[in-house]
C-alpha cells in the first residue's frame, strides 16, 4: 500500500467451503483485522458454524447451488464503504460458461463491486468502472480481500 493512503474497510471475501470449516475458521482467524465478511455460497452451514469467532465483524452470506435448505437469499446488494456491492454464488448467471449475464445485471444495479463463486477459479478485473471478483474456493485455500482505501478500491486474491 502506498504511503500516505488509509485503509478506510477491509472486507474479507469467502466463496465454496464445502464442509472445510477447519480452513473456513482459519482464514478468519488469519485475518482477524478485517471489519466485514461475505461468504457466497455452497458453505452455508459452515459459515454459520464459525460466525461467533468472527461476531465482531459484520457477516453477509447468499446460498449457492450446493446450500440446500438454507434461509440466505439467492443475491445481495448492500453498500460498505460507499461502496455498492452486488454479491452472488453465481450459477444462477451461468459463469461457468460466460461473466456477460452477471456484469450486466451487476451494470443496471449500478454496482461497484461485483463478487461471485460457484467456478471455484480466482478472478479479479476492472472493467466499465466495476471491479469484478471470484476469490476462488476456501476448499482449496483460496480466498479474496477488497481493501476500501482513501484512493479507491483494491482487490486482492488471497491462498493460504
């Protein structure tokens, strides 16, 4: 980080435990400083299994294909930072095959940041003034950070 420029919200960004709780607790552990959380599915129950480790951090969670039973909703669109953030699993915009449906709709939301899962590949781009992240698979070790600075937005993909 350049000098001079502050941190204003760090945002620790989990997609696609699939029952690693153990990786889950330990990515939340290893960054302890972040002020938010938002987990994107297929991993429901073991976010919610780490939640009072992490109670001191606002948590956000959607469901994904795999979150059988669960209560979170398909999507969501808050703001953190000043920043809108539109977050999803991701399978409902097939983007397996193509990122096209999720950044238009992302577009007509008039997001900042969009965030999905679901490939369990990292991805991270800058495009039409959208940042566009998939942190990749907690069950490989994988995992994102967006650091909310005092000169815009930073993406970071993360692996233990």
């Amino acid at each position: 980080m350049p000098s001079g420029v502050e941190i204003l919200l760090r945002i620790l960004v989990l997609s696609d435990s699939h029952t690693r709780v153990g990786r889950l607790r330990e990515i939340c552990e290893l960054h302890s400083e972040a002020s938010a959380v938002i987990f994107l599915g297929d991993g429901a129950y073991d976010i919610e299994s780490v939640r009072e480790n992490i109670s001191d951090k606002a948590l956000y969670a959607v469901r994904g294909n795999c979150d059988l039973f669960c209560e979170n909703e398909d999507e969501r669109f808050i703001e953190l930072g000043g920043k809108r953030i539109l977050f999803c699993h991701g399978h409902a915009y097939d983007v397996k095959f193509t990122y096209e449906k999720l950044k238009s709709h992302a577009a007509c939301m008039g997001a900042d940041i969009v965030l999905f899962g679901h490939t369990h590949i990292p991805f991270k781009d800058y495009e039409d003034g959208m940042y566009i992240m998939n942190p990749g698979s907690v069950y490989d070790g994988r995992y994102g950070m967006i650091d909310i600075t005092s000169a815009g937005v930073n993406l970071c993909l993360c692996e233990l």
